[in-house]
C-alpha cells in the first residue's frame, strides 16, 4: 500500500539485499551462513520461494512434509538452490522487490521481519560490512511478540538485551550489549561470530 512505512521498508530492504547479492563472488554464494545447513543460494532460494512458488505446489509440498512447515521450508529451499542458477535466484529478488506476499498471518511486519533477518543471515554469516537502517529494525523489534520469540526457542533466561544503537532492552538479567540487528539475531536463535556481542553472558550466544 503506498505510503505504509512497513510496505516501504520491506521493498527498500529487497531491493538493497538484491544489489549486495550482485556483487557476491561465485564462492561465496556457496558460503555457510547463520541459518544451520544453508549456504547463501538456500537462504535466497527461501526467501523467494513466495515469488516462484504457486498456491497448488506449496498445499502439495506441506503435505509431502506431513505438515511440518519447517520442513517444507527446509527441502524447498534445497531443492531451488540445487536447480537455480544464482543470477536466476538474484533475478527472482530484484523483479519481486514490490511483491505483496506476506507470511501467513504476519502481515506487512512479518515479511519485513523474513526479509531483514534472512539477510542478516547472509551479511553477518559472510562477515559482510552491510548495516541494515537502524529505523528499519526498530521497526522489526516493535513488533516481535512473545509468541514469536518463543518461536525460536531460544533460552533468554537471566539475561538483558540492550542495543547500542537504540532505545531497546528486552529480558532481565546480566546485560547483553551489541547492535540492534545482531541483538534481533539472538532473539531468532543464532549464534553469532566472536566480538558482535559484548558482556559477562555473551558468549552463551556466540560461536
């Protein structure tokens, strides 16, 4: 919807993910990233899976993985990086920058929150200099809810959040200090390279 700040933020988001992907080396679209058992094709294979993907295949490939849509996930996105080349998996992103898909009921916020984190995957697996707009992931962080958080299952238990770069804590406990958008990882269960995280309890989240 034109004039939505989320909708903007999302299409602004795509559309720098797709100029950062275009200057990867061949290599490093083979690289690991934060997601467990993906390299940067499948992270992007599964981002743009929306893009590429009818209705009809999706019904039919949630009931191959007996409903567990993780696991959907997980074998979609392996199945497109194997097939796709990566300029077709970069074009998929750069022609869909404007897409209106959202995740199911995650609205506007959810998709922004898919496409910011995915891409902090990739930039903060790579060791990549990419900033992600401070502003844009506030906007994120405004709308986790505790239901999502424990989506994640990560164990938050005596420990404090604080980003350096914002206004924002969550939880209680030993104070846990970095940027917004690695804090924004911990909450989603990643473990992050040494040094992104500073306090007594850091290294609960680091590799």
């Amino acid at each position: 919807m034109v004039g939505d700040p989320i909708r903007a933020a999302v299409v602004a988001e795509r559309g720098e993910q797709a100029d950062l992907l275009a200057t990867l080396r061949p290599e490093q679209w083979d690289a690991p990233t934060l997601c467990e058992g993906w390299r940067v094709r499948e992270v992007v294979a599964h981002t743009t899976m929306p893009f590429r993907t009818t209705a009809g295949r999706m019904v039919l490939d949630l009931a191959r993985a007996r409903g567990n849509v993780n696991r959907m996930a997980d074998r979609s996105a392996r199945r497109d990086a194997a097939r796709l080349p990566a300029d077709e998996l970069l074009a998929s992103l750069r022609d869909n920058v404007a897409h209106p898909w959202t995740p199911p009921g995650g609205g506007a916020h959810g998709a922004l929150s898919h496409d910011v984190i995915h891409g902090l995957d990739i930039t903060v697996g790579l060791d990549l200099d990419r900033r992600v707009p401070p502003e844009r992931v506030a906007m994120v962080l405004a709308g986790m809810r505790p239901r999502n958080i424990a989506f994640f299952r990560t164990d938050l238990t005596g420990v404090a959040l604080r980003a350096t770069d914002l206004d924002w804590t969550y939880g209680t406990g030993q104070p846990v200090r970095g940027l917004a958008q690695d804090l924004l990882l911990v909450l989603c269960g990643r473990r992050l390279p040494p040094g992104k995280l500073d306090g007594e309890a850091a290294a609960r989240f680091s590799r």
